[in-house]
C-alpha cells in the first residue's frame, strides 16, 4: 500500500492564495500528498474547479473552509472540514462574510489613505477579483507601490493588530461558524491553537465553549509547529477528546518555509480527523 499524506488546511487565489484552485491540487500531488483538503478563507469558490482536477489524478479531495469567527471579542479561524460546498446554509454564511471583508477593506483603505497612501480600495478589489478581499491583498498592494519591502513588514507597519490601518473587524460569532459546518456536514476544527497567543487558561475556556457548539477537531499539526507547540496541543486534544487535523497552511510556493504535505505526523496517541470521514 502506497504511504498516505494528509494536508487539511491551504489556500488558493480565491482567499489570499497565490495559486489556482487547480495549481494547489497539482502542486499538491507533487508533493506526494493523497488527501488534500481546499480551506479557503470564508469561501467555498474554488472547491469545485479543485475536485476537478483532483480526480484526473486520484487524490482523495476533502472539501473544506477556514471560517473568521468572534468568541468573546477575540477572532478565531475554523476549519470546516468535509462539508457540502452546496449547502444553503454555508453558503448563506459565506455571502455574509464576504460582505463584512467587503466592507472592512474600504475602511482598511480610508485610513490607508489618512496615511498619504491613496488607491488601496481599487488595487485589492481588482487583485482579489471574485475571491475574498484579505490583508495580505492590502500587503502586496504596499510592496508594489513602495511602501514596505516585505509581507512581515506591512503587518507590521500597517495592517497588524493596533497599527496605524488596522480595523477590528466584527467577523460571524463561533457558534454561527460551527453551526454552519455541522449543517453542511462538515467536521469543525479548531485552526492553528498555538497562534492566537492566548494563555493556557483562556485556551481551556474556548475550547470548552467549542466542544458545547459541536466542535470536533483541533489542528496538532501546521506546516509551521514547532516540537514544543505539537507536545502542548496534544495535551488539549486529549484533554478535550478532540480529534487532531494536519495542516500545512500553504499560500504561496514563495514561502519556503511552507509546502504542501510537508508536515511533522500526527502523534499516534492522536485520533486522527480522517477518520471521520469516511463516516
Ligand atoms: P485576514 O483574514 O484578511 O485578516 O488576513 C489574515 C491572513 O493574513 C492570514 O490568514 C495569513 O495568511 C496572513 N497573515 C497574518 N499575519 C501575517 C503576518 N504577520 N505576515 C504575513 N502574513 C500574515
Ligand atoms: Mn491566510
Ligand atoms: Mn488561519
Ligand atoms: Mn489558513
């Protein structure tokens, strides 16, 4: 039997992705990966053009979402995995989504425009096209003009938490997000635990609360886990009976440090996600 690889959370051009649903597919096989699963920010678009392609080359394709939600004021990403990327209700969650992007990029804009920097609105627009508006749309637009020479640093200066373009933004609440993946039944995990800088403490409340919704899974494994951050999300999945979800977070064939299946395993003492989908 051919090894499997699992890779359960990247992106295409229709979130902040720089490759087509297709190319990531490709790239994917490439990579020897066998199940790969589409997680988009806020969008299922371009789920069908990569089940197209993943047929021609017998990758197992998991349809799948990243969903920007609120739990007491703090944002959260949560991976819809396994969900049915035609059901009315998801898909009613994502137009709403992508109203709120739509609307905080024109706010992300006017301040950029305070800053004497003027344009941002019509250059994110015509790069994101029909895909979500992100602010890595906003980054490349300040490199391009000038304004910053790196990603790091556009976060840094202007769209990162508390400077100068930033905007809070009122995303879906948690229980709406997996609401919407348990009606299109999907499997709701929580996304990369380790980055949203909270404390140990704060983790356990949040974690409870998502349990209560119906959350299933949490992220053991991204393409950027160190060994300590793996050793401490194990405790919380056993901790909380969750099942453990592997993920590159792949954007860009750019990035060098990031690649599609090109992860750590899943601890064997770890019920894997993809055992759920085949219930
Ligand atoms: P948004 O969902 O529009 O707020 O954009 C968030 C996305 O920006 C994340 O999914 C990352 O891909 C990217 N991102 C966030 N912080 C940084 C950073 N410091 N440097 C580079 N990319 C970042
Ligand atoms: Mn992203
Ligand atoms: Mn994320
Ligand atoms: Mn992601």
């Amino acid at each position: 039997m051919i090894e499997q690889k699992y890779d359960l959370h990247c992106h295409s051009s229709y979130s902040d992705g720089e490759l087509s649903p297709g190319d990531v597919v490709l790239r994917a096989v490439e990579h020897g990966v066998t199940t790969l699963a589409l997680t988009d920010h806020d969008t299922l678009s371009g789920l069908a053009e990569a089940q197209q392609i993943a047929k021609q080359y017998e990758l197992n394709f998991i349809p799948g979402i990243e969903l920007s939600c609120l739990w007491n004021k703090k944002t959260f990403h949560i991976l819809g995995l396994n969900v049915d990327a035609n059901n009315a209700e998801l898909l009613a969650g994502t137009r709403q989504l992508k109203n709120i992007r739509y609307e905080r990029a024109k706010e992300i804009a006017n301040k950029l425009e305070k800053n004497k920097i003027p344009g941002a609105f019509q250059a994110v627009q015509d790069s994101a096209g029909v895909g979500m508006i992100t602010r890595p749309h906003f980054a490349n637009f300040l490199i391009k003009q000038g304004h910053v020479s790196t990603m790091q640093s556009a976060f840094d200066r202007y769209l990162g938490q508390g400077k100068s373009a930033f905007v809070n933004t009122q995303w879906v609440e948690l229980e709406d997000a997996v609401q919407w993946i348990k009606a299109a039944g999907g499997i709701a995990v929580l996304a990369h635990p380790m980055r949203y800088k909270l404390t140990a403490s704060w983790l356990r409340r949040f974690l409870t609360a998502f349990k209560e919704m119906g959350g299933l899974g949490i992220e053991v494994v991204t393409g950027r886990s160190n060994p300590d951050e793996i050793r401490r999300t194990i405790h919380f999945a056993q901790q909380y009976e969750l099942y453990g979800s592997v993920g590159s977070d792949f954007h860009s064939p750019k990035n060098q440090w990031v690649e599609l299946g090109r992860l750590a395993p899943l601890p064997k003492n770890i019920k894997p996600v993809w055992d759920l989908f085949t219930q």
